[in-house]
C-alpha cells in the first residue's frame, strides 16, 4: 500500500519544539534533547549511553512510554525511515505489525513476542508514535 504523507496535525496538547513555548524548562525535566512535563505520581526512568541520557522511560500508574529524540536534517523528517525499520525488526522477530494513522500522524502498532514470568510465550502490545520536528 501506498502511503501519503499526511498534514501536520494541531497539537494542543504537545509533542512542542522548544521554540513553540516561551519557558521550555517551567514544569518540566531537562534531558537535553527532549523535556518532559513532570506530573504527580509519574516515575522517570533515564537511559544513559557515556554522558548522554539516550532515552527515558516514563510510569504511570499502569502505563509506560518510552520517549526518544533522534537527530535529524533540517529539510526533513526521519520518522519514516525509523518506523519502516522498526517495523523490520519486530517482524523478524515474528510479531506482528499494523501501520495506522493516528492523531500525530502515521504509526505503528504492534505484537511483540515476550517470554510470560511462567516459561510460556505471550504477546504485548505496543504503539510507536514518531513526530519529526520543526
């Protein structure tokens, strides 16, 4: 299937450039390429590689994401290239992947092959969503 980029979507509610807000840094953490709202309860998790915190991980109650930035041109956006090759490798593994269009534009969805705590084998369902900045 052929896909079409799709418009940029009003987004309200985030995900911001920081030349979008005035006070980037009121509110939020400060992980270098991404700053993330600090909200009651939430537990925040960073992935460091050397000096640089290359992900974090944020819990909610029975929720997680997991937010990363990836550097890309200036003229345009890599989220495309990224999700053909997440998607590549969630498939080798033998899941199963389904391309949506979502409120931010194109995703993925996906069941991932997990080993359950008892031995057996389980799926878990997980959603990528890319926006590639300004």
């Amino acid at each position: 299937a052929r896909r079409v980029n799709l418009p940029p979507a009003p987004r309200p509610d985030g995900p911001w450039d920081s030349t979008e807000v005035t006070q980037p840094g009121e509110g939020r953490v400060d992980l270098g390429g991404i700053f993330v709202p600090g909200v009651e309860g939430m537990e925040l998790r960073v992935e460091v590689a050397g000096d640089a915190i290359v992900a974090a991980t944020v819990v909610l109650r029975d929720s997680a994401i997991q937010l990363q930035a990836f550097a890309a041109p200036k003229k345009e956006g890599i989220w495309g290239e990224v999700r053909d090759e997440i998607a590549a490798g969630i498939t080798q593994q033998g899941g199963i992947i389904d391309e949506v269009e979502g409120p931010l534009g194109w995703e993925l969805r996906a069941q991932v092959p997990v080993q359950l705590p008892d031995g057996t084998g389980g799926v878990q369902l997980v959603r990528f969503v890319g926006v590639d900045g300004p």
